[in-house]
C-alpha cells in the first residue's frame, strides 16, 4: 500500500483518488477551499439554485467508467441525467435560427435545411463526417492514452481539409477553425456555428486548429446531457463514491510545495509548515508559481498566452418556464472578428456571444411560478480586464442580459435578482491564475494546443485535471484522472484502456 497526496478537489484529482484508493492504496485530498468540485460550484439563493461552472455534461461514459471501475452503484444510481433535447438553440446576427436536435447527424442536417437554405445541412453534415475521421485519428493517442514524451504525432492536425484548387495559385487547405468555416462551410451561419463550439470551449477560432471539429463532432454525435441538480450533482456524487472507497479529504489546506527526496517526490508542504509524507503525489490543480520542483515547472507552467474565462449572469426570474422551451440557446455575435480580437487581446467585446440555460429542473427553482436562468460569455481573464472593476461589471452583465433578451422577450421585466460572476471570483474559488478555464487538448499545430503530460520527469510526480493531458472539459478531466490512476498502478508501460 502507497501513500498517496493528491492535490486539489477537482472532478479529475478526485477521479484519480477513487481509482487508485480501489487499487489498494491510501489517498488523502489536499484541497485549499473548504469544498470540492473545482470549477463544478453552485450558487443558491432564496430557493434559486445555480451551476457555476459547465452546466451540461459531455461524454458521460467517462464517468460510467469512473463508477463501474469505483463500485457497485453505477453512475445512473447516483445522479439522474437526461438528454437534452434539442441540444441547442441558435440565433444569428441576420435575424435567422435553428435548432438542432440531440445526437442526430440526419435531423440536424434537415433542420439547417430548413433554416437556412438547401444545402446548408449537406455541407455541415459532410463537415462532420471528415471531424468523424479526425476522431477516429486521434481518439486512443489524444484522449485514452498518456501524452507520450515524443508526441510528435499529435502535432499533425488529423482533421482532413479539403484542398481547393485556384487558378494560378497554389491549392490551399484550411488549417484553422475560421478557414474551415470559410471555406468549407461558406455560409457565415455555419461558419458562427463552427465558431461558437470553438469559443465556448475558450478557443480562438482565428488560431486554432481545424482539429477542433472533434468538439461538435463529439457534441453532435455523443450526445448533450443534463445532471438533475445541476453539474454540482455530479461532484456530490464523485466525492461520496470517494468517500465511500476510504479516501480522506483535508479542507482548508493549500499546498505550497511538492517535496523532493533523493530524486522522486516525496510529499507536500503545506501553507501553515506541516510537511506530508507520501510515495507519490497527484497534482490536480494548475501548478502555480513554486508548488512545483524547478524543472518540472518548465514542463508543466502557466500557459504562453492569456486563457479565457466564463462571466456569468445568474438571473431569479419571476414566471413560471414555458412549456417547450429549449434548454440552451446560443446568441450569436454579429461581429465575430471583433468578438475574437476582444476575448483575446485582452479587452472586453461590445455584443459578445452568449449562451442561455434554462434547466425544465425543479430543483433550481423556488416553484413553478420562478425561474433560474443562467447567462455566459467566453472573456479574457482577470488581469488583462479588471473584473474587479464595479462600473465595467455592471455595464457588461447589461449588455450580456441585453443579448439574451433577443431570445428571451420580455426577460427584463422578469428579473427579480442577477448575481454576477466574473473570471475574478472563478480565481478566488478555484485558484486559477486570471480565473482562466483551459481548453481541451487538440492535436495539430505542431503540438500547441497540448497540455502538459500525467507523468512527469520526476518519479512519483504525476498531474490531473484540467491543466493537464487531455485537457480542459469535465469529460477530459475524468479521463486525465484514469490515466494518473493507471500511471501509478501499472507503471510507466500503461498504455491507457483497451
């Protein structure tokens, strides 16, 4: 039996601490809050109740992993989900809209037929079938096994442009998720389509690789999912499976350095002195400035540029929720140059993309006769923009409920309260420098948009969670949690699941 220090209480720390405590081993959880979920909280307020962070959930047969491998309860014994349908709701700038039906390749492509034109559904389709191929690529090496210490293969984008012949001119491909849009898509309707998945998962369209069709494509295919409760359902559930195996939770408690012993990790100093001894230790937090040996810091360090974050519009409306309405719609932004170039480059966008959730969930709501409705836009982080700032909070929790109101009429005249959160309290809460949410990993780009690997250079260091492979999402942090947990059973010859 190894004694084992993870980290952090987020969904993917703890899904490596319930694996590795049924392997055998003792595992205590060092986290510096006095809760656990990480970016999984929750608001709640006279009877209104809210997600504050992801509010659907994605490839849920990560964690049906996590509960069959973890005990006898399965995931469905533990928290209720339900597909969402339709998946999603879009409006465009041109006064056009769609919506788009859950895991369904053929209804979604008669609904963009019917929306927006003949054709329209044929060309989205026809993307999807190439994102298809990219994620028969780069599935097992991107998602289901450790990043390995040449990853040179997911340097190559897996996604298959189509090459356009011109006149004169050099054939050209799209390398980026606006070309493909451009390109392939043509309609500037597709094209924001294509853009908002990007966006939402903190991507900028302009840079990032066209292997990011993996995102709609898993959306589209695998299905959209709502945990009844909210996402902070299922940290409820994780925790108490973790419980239920014998791992031991220390709240309060901030690691402040991973110790390091005649060449392997060798526990944790914490930020009041006490120093834990452990054979190996999980870090499952964004590795901030001196929790980490010098040289793994070059290997596992803060991101080259600005991540973005989430600001929040958490909105108590009086009304009860129409019978059929959609669960979440996506207000396009008319401008999305200009939207990109501001979440970016460090500013703050005048119409920004927003996104609408309205949860058909009881138990986030006084009673019928009310409403919880949440608000989000993708932004810079806390630091290029001040989100401290009062006067800037309250002008864009207005422009973001102004936008909303384009698919909710009337919404104004509903509210009864809206608290405001910002990429400011995301980094209070969860200790994320600038409130930044990561990304998933994407191949392609010469290795760019990969994150830092679950095994480190030195022994019995390894690393979970969003910050590290295979990235940001609540599914991939699950997965980053299976592969810590296989790292330390197995070795250095696991190769992931089979």
């Amino acid at each position: 039996m190894a004694r084992i220090a993870v980290i952090g209480a987020g969904t993917g720390a703890m899904a490596a601490a319930a694996r590795l405590s049924v392997a055998g081993h003792r595992v205590t959880v060092y986290e510096r809050s006095e809760t656990y979920g990480g970016s999984l909280g929750r608001y709640a307020r006279e009877g209104f109740v809210f997600d504050t962070g992801p509010g659907l959930l994605h490839l849920p047969a990560v964690y049906r992993d996590l509960f069959v491998k973890t005990g006898k309860e399965s995931l469905e014994q533990c928290v209720t989900l339900s597909q969402v349908d339709p998946a999603s709701r879009h409006l465009f700038a041109d006064g056009t809209e769609v919506s788009l039906p859950n895991a369904s390749r053929a209804g979604a492509v008669g609904a963009l037929d019917r929306s927006l034109g003949e054709r329209s559904g044929a060309r989205w389709g026809d993307f999807l079938d190439r994102a298809g191929t990219a994620w028969n690529r780069s599935r097992r090496p991107l998602l289901e096994e450790p990043l390995p210490e040449d990853p040179g293969v997911l340097g190559r984008d897996p996604y298959p442009a189509l090459r356009r012949r011109r006149l004169l001119r050099a054939a050209r491909q799209a390398a980026t998720v606006a070309e493909v849009g451009a390109w392939e898509l043509a309609d500037p309707r597709l094209a924001a389509l294509l853009d908002g998945y990007a966006l939402s998962y903190g991507l900028d369209p302009r840079r990032a690789p066209a292997a990011a069709a993996l995102l709609p494509y898993m959306e589209e295919t695998f299905g959209t999912w709502y945990v009844a409760g909210g996402m902070r359902a299922l940290a409820d559930a994780v925790y108490e499976r973790c419980l239920a195996r014998r791992v031991e939770f220390v709240f309060g408690a901030e690691a402040v350095r991973v110790r390091e012993k005649d060449g392997r990790a060798a526990g944790i100093e914490l930020a009041d002195g006490r120093c834990v001894e452990a054979d190996h230790v999980v870090v499952g937090v964004q590795p901030g400035p001196g929790l980490l040996p010098v040289r793994e810091e070059r290997t596992a360090g803060a991101p080259a540029a600005p991540v973005p974050g989430r600001f929040l519009v958490l909105l108590s409306l009086r009304g009860a929720r129409e019978a059929g309405a959609v669960h979440r719609t996506l207000v396009h932004a008319a401008d999305p140059g200009a939207e990109q170039e501001a979440v970016f480059g460090g500013g703050v966008a005048e119409l920004p993309t927003v996104t609408v959730l309205r949860p058909d969930d009881p138990a986030t709501r006084p009673d019928e006769d009310h409403e919880a409705v949440t608000l989000m836009a993708t932004v810079a982080p806390h630091g290029p923009v001040d989100w401290t700032d009062t006067a800037l909070r309250e002008r864009f929790a207005e422009v973001v409920i102004g936008r909303a109101a384009e698919a909710l009429p009337g919404l104004r005249e509903r509210i009864l309260h809206a608290e405001v959160r910002t990429p400011a309290e995301t980094a209070a809460d969860t200790g994320a420098e600038g409130g930044s949410v990561p990304a998933p990993a994407l191949a392609g780009a010469g290795g760019a948009y990969l994150h830092s690997g679950n095994r480190t250079p030195l022994p019995g260091l390894y690393l979970a969670g969003g910050w590290s492979h295979p990235g940001g999402g609540t599914a991939h942090a699950g997965m980053s949690g299976a592969l810590v947990a296989g790292l330390v059973v197995e070795g250095d010859g696991f190769r992931g699941s089979q």
